[in-house]
C-alpha cells in the first residue's frame, strides 16, 4: 500500500514537471512573438501558460507582467491597465505588485504636450541611407585617385599614424624661423619637467 501511494505521488510529481516545462515554454514562445511584433499570437500563448501555472507564484505574476505588456502592444489598454492593478492589489510577491505598479504609472503619467517647435527631427534609416553608406567609400576612393598626389604628400592605404608622429619632420625653413625655436625649447622644457615631475 505505501510502495502504491509513493508511485502515484512521484507519477503526479513527473507530470507536474512536465506541465511546468509546457508552460516554460509556451511563455518562451510568447516572449519571441512579442519580440517580433507579434502580439495577437503572444497574447495566445501567455494565456495558454497561464492555464497551467498559478496566477499567484511568482512565475505566474511574471508571465501576467508580460501578458499585460502584449495587451498594450495589441491596443488593449483597458485590459492591460486592468491587470496591473490585479496585479497590484492581489499578487503575493512584492516584486511582482511593484514592477506591475511601476508599469501602470508610466502608461497612466500625464503626456507632456510639445509643440512642433520642441520636437527633435530625426532622419529615418532606410533605402536612402544603405545607398549613401554604401558609395561612400567608392566616392572618397575614386576622388583620391583622380588627384595627382606628389610621392611627398601621398597617404599610403594603411596609415601609421604612431609611427609619424614619433618621426620629426621639419618645416621647410625651420633654421631660419625663430617661432620655430621658441617653440621647440618651450617643448623639449616641458617634456623634461614632465619626466623629472613623473620620477
């Protein structure tokens, strides 16, 4: 008689795991929908999860959290608004009751009204962007070749910009200009208080 009731409780223990997993995975697929756009097919989903699991545990208060949020989406506002407060007044797990009130006061704030003034301008991203991005290289590679580069002036294709600037160059002129002078004493002294400051 004992060996009968521990084979049914552990056979009612399996099912329920396997209902819990059916759930997981039905408020998995919910999510997905709701990633994409889909809200109508999240909404169905969620439902379906919350067939199986209690509206009370803390899993369940989260797959409501995310049912409410697909009924905004799918333009049910009364019924996601409805279920917060549900949520708010009823759910035993706090962090539930105030991520659940936290979402209703957003979706419940007063909207600023902004004249057309105040409104930022955003440009879309779209078929007109893809085209400019995509020429823009060729139009800076097709103009670079087009002018006569002296070997002096020509940037090579991998450019080192370490390796030039630890390289000195000098000016044209550069003994005879005594800004040049002033200004290369002035740096050699700072670069030397730097080092003896850095010891």
């Amino acid at each position: 008689m004992r060996w009968h009731c521990y084979f049914e409780q552990e056979q009612v223990a399996k099912e329920q795991a396997e209902r819990r997993e059916t759930a997981k995975l039905m408020f998995e697929l919910g999510q997905k929908a709701y990633g994409k756009g889909m809200y109508g097919r999240a909404i169905e989903f969620l439902e379906g999860a919350l067939t199986i699991i209690p509206r009370p545990t803390l899993f369940g208060g989260e797959i409501q959290i995310w049912l409410a949020m697909a009924y905004e989406a799918n333009n049910r506002h009364a019924d996601c608004i409805a279920l917060y407060q549900q949520l708010e007044k009823q759910h035993p797990s706090f962090s539930i009751r105030r991520q659940a009130a936290e979402l209703r006061y957003i979706l419940q704030a007063p909207k600023l009204k902004i004249s057309q003034e105040e409104m930022v301008s955003i440009p879309l991203i779209g078929s007109s962007y893809d085209s400019y991005a995509g020429t823009w290289s060729d139009k800076y590679k097709d103009r670079d070749q087009r002018r006569n580069w002296s070997t002096t002036n020509q940037l090579p294709s991998s450019k080192d910009y370490l390796g030039d600037f630890m390289v000195w160059r000098p000016p044209v002129g550069w003994e005879k200009s005594q800004t040049f002078w002033v200004v290369l004493t002035l740096w050699v002294g700072l670069v030397g208080v730097a080092l003896f400051l850095h010891r």
